[in-house]
C-alpha cells in the first residue's frame, strides 16, 4: 500500500500590515484591537473625571472699584491660596487655567460693612470667604480660603 501525500491549501500572507522598522517586520495592530484600545481609555477617562476631587490654587489678587478719592489700593497679601471641590470635569473649565487664576476684589463693595478709616482696613478670612461665596465667583465650587488668615487693604491717594 502507497501512501499519498495530502496537500493542503496554503494562504499567503497579506503584506500591507507589515511595517519594516530596523531590518525586523512589525505586524500593525488590528483594527479590532485599536477600537477595543479606544474604547477603554474612553471609559477609563469618564471614570476618573466623574469622581470628585478637591483641590487647592493659588490665585493672585487684585483691587478693582476703588472708593472716590483713592488712586490706589495695595494689599497686604497678593496671592490667596482657595480650596474648591467638584467633579473632575468642573476643573477642566477654563476659570480654573492656571493664566486665569485671578481674583478681583471690588474694594467699594467690601467697604460698605466697615467703619470709617483714613488709610487701612482689615479683613479677616471668613470676611473675604463670604463675600466669595455671596458674590458666586465661582459657583458652588468654592469652600474655603487655606491663606491668608486675614488681609489688610491700604488706600492710597
């Protein structure tokens, strides 16, 4: 009895999903693959953004309405260090960039509780905290000033 030899179809390799990179053939991933890839970092994006965080920025200060008859207002402190706490998604808004991290403090409008001083006035932080949160700056976001503890405006002429 003779034996035969079977031959079996062969498939040739297709060639445009091999990249040449330093003399060694590279197979491109599936396109399967690269949908599956996507997915997942979408997911994993959601996930990580839909938490919430709080965080801490430092904003820097400074007078605008200045009360008639004053030329200036100079701080004690330029910089205020706030604490907020949102979704994570909240902080990608553009009031939270780092080039728009600057707080605006109507001096007229502070002043209306105080006495009256010839030069300087001091403000403590839950003073300036609720003004923020009165003022709705930042929406509900807003919690609390980490520093200063208390700030003094000086009225120039």
């Amino acid at each position: 009895m003779r034996l035969q030899s079977i031959k079996f179809p062969t498939k040739k390799m297709k060639t445009n999903n091999i990249i040449p990179i330093g003399g060694h053939h590279l197979r491109m991933p599936s396109l399967t693959f690269l949908v599956c890839v996507a997915i997942t970092v979408l997911l994993w994006v959601f996930v990580t953004f839909s938490r919430e965080y709080t965080v801490t920025y430092d904003y820097k200060v400074v007078c605008s309405d200045i009360p008639e008859g004053r030329t200036e207002a100079v701080l004690s402190d330029s910089t205020f260090t706030l604490v907020f706490k949102s979704k994570g998604f909240t902080f990608l808004n553009p009031k939270f960039y780092k080039a728009n991290r600057v707080l605006s403090l109507p001096v007229s409008k502070l002043l209306e509780h105080k006495g009256h001083n010839l030069y300087s006035y001091r403000f403590t932080k839950n003073e300036i905290k609720d003004y923020i949160k009165d003022s709705q700056i930042f929406d509900n976001y807003f919690i609390d000033i980490d520093s200063p503890n208390e700030i003094t405006i000086y009225l120039g002429n």
